[in-house]
C-alpha cells in the first residue's frame, strides 16, 4: 500500500497541474461578465500547448484515483 507521504504527494501534484492548467486558461481566455471563459472571443489558443497542459492533469488525476481506489480497496469494474 501506497504511504501516505507518498499519497499526499502526488495530491500535491495534481493540484500543481491544475492551478498550471487553469493559470494558463486565465492568461489567454478571456472571461465573461458572470466569470465564465469566453472561449468564442479566444480562438488563437495553441492547441498543443492545451494539450500539454491538459494531458498533465488528467495523468495526475488518474494516478490518485488509483491511490484512492488502492487506499479503499475499492473493486472497479
């Protein structure tokens, strides 16, 4: 089993990845009045560099739900 030194690790990570992703949102999309993205109005996004930033988040993200799924001996699928 996973410690859980090594659990609040990878947490750390994910939350890392995605303040990063959502910085970057903040930095190139502009937002509407009620603070949603206007994506509409922001069509000159590199979509590698989306990519990238999106692709960290979702390896983090699958690596603590299996944490989390090893902590809770939870039975998927």
């Amino acid at each position: 089993m996973t410690s859980i030194d090594d659990t609040k690790k990878e947490m750390r990570a994910y939350e890392m990845a995605r303040n990063e992703f959502y910085d970057f949102l903040d930095t190139k999309v502009a937002k509407k009045d009620n603070g949603q993205f206007d994506f509409e109005t922001s069509k000159d996004l590199n979509a590698k560099e989306v990519y990238e930033l999106f692709f960290k988040l979702d390896y983090q993200a699958r690596k603590v739900r299996g944490l989390l799924i090893e902590a809770r001996d939870i039975k998927v699928g």
